[in-house]
C-alpha cells in the first residue's frame, strides 16, 4: 500500500496510508491529485532514463557538435554521409520531442506501466546508430 506525505489545511500527513488520509477527512481528491503528482514524476522520470539510454549527455553534446558543423555548410556541399548524419539528427530531435510530449499521456492513463516499452515512441534506427557513433 502507498505511503503518501501530504499537506492539508496547514496539516502535515507524512507516511499516511490512503483510507488513513480519507478517514482523517483529507478529501478524496487531494489524494488522487497527489498520486497524479507521483505518477507524472515517474513518467518523467522514465523518459529521461530512456533518452539517456539511447544518448548519454556527452553523446548529445557531441551528436549536436557535428550537426552544428554539417549545417555551416551549404546543402550542395555535403557529403553522402554528412546529408544522413544531419538527417538522423533531425530525427533524434523529433523523436525526443515525441518522448516529451508522452510523458504526459502515459502520466494521465493509470492503466499504462510507465516502464512497458508499449507506452514509449521507439526509437528510430538511425537515431541509435547515430547515438551509437559517440
């Protein structure tokens, strides 16, 4: 059973149990907002390990490095490899967009295991074979 630590009418229940809280007159929605508050931060914190298990921050850091490179010149004077690398990293963007933009969804349906692979976008292949090179 969860132990939720919540402040009610200047009232502090830390370690109280839901029938507990409910029985001492915490409204019911005060609970269900704060278990809303637990499963958004576990959300979010499951899309930054996902993210991070794809790119760590020196990874990104280096990933955006070559793009920023790549995008001084002009399209015409790419090569074959650079036009794939600015492509994947245009996709490694969009796809850590699309991970930050479920972190709401996956917080809102109480149904979803924030863990389950299903709940998350995959991530693209060129996006880890990108990630893959630094």
């Amino acid at each position: 059973m969860d132990a939720f630590d919540i402040t009610y009418n200047d009232r502090i229940y830390s370690g109280w149990d839901e029938a507990s809280l409910l029985a001492a007159g915490v409204p019911g929605a005060v609970v269900d907002a704060e278990r809303q508050k637990r499963r958004l931060l576990a959300a979010k914190v499951e899309c930054r390990r996902r993210i991070y298990a794809v790119a760590s921050a020196e990874t990104q850091l280096n990933m955006t490095s070559v793009a920023s490179a790549i995008s001084l010149k002009a399209a015409a004077a790419r090569s074959e490899d650079e036009k794939a690398t600015a492509a994947a990293f245009v996709a490694a963007l969009g796809w850590v967009d699309a991970m930050r933009a479920n972190v709401a969804v996956v917080a809102a349906d109480a149904s979803a295991a924030i863990e389950a692979d299903a709940a998350w976008p995959a991530c693209p292949p060129e996006v880890a074979a990108l990630a893959a090179r630094f």
